[in-house]
C-alpha cells in the first residue's frame, strides 16, 4: 500500500511539473507572474498530496 501510493505522488509530480512547465511557457501564462504561478503549483502540490494522504492513510 506504501509503495502505491510512493508511485502515485512521483507520477503526480512528474505530470504537475509538466503541466506547470507548459503553462509557463505558452504566452497565456503572460498575464500571471512567475511568482504567481509557481504559488498556484505550489498550492495544486500541497493539495494533492494531502488528497493521497486521505485516500492511502497509512496502517
């Protein structure tokens, strides 16, 4: 059960960064600063870490 949830927290890291890496590279993100967004991702992380958290409490 830890190692599940040890995959799923690496694989959701790998795809937020991706995604945060997109976001700041496409000319939309213009009207958000890098501070700004990197809070967002900063925020989005802390969630879904506590989200795995309560789904795969551990025993």
């Amino acid at each position: 059960m830890k190692n599940i949830k040890n995959i799923l927290q690496m694989s959701l890291l790998i795809v937020l960064t991706q995604i945060t890496l997109v976001l700041l590279t496409t000319p939309l993100s213009k009207s958000l600063t890098f501070q700004q967004s990197s809070f967002v991702f900063l925020f989005i992380l802390f969630f879904v870490d506590y989200f795995i958290f309560v789904i795969f409490p551990e025993n």
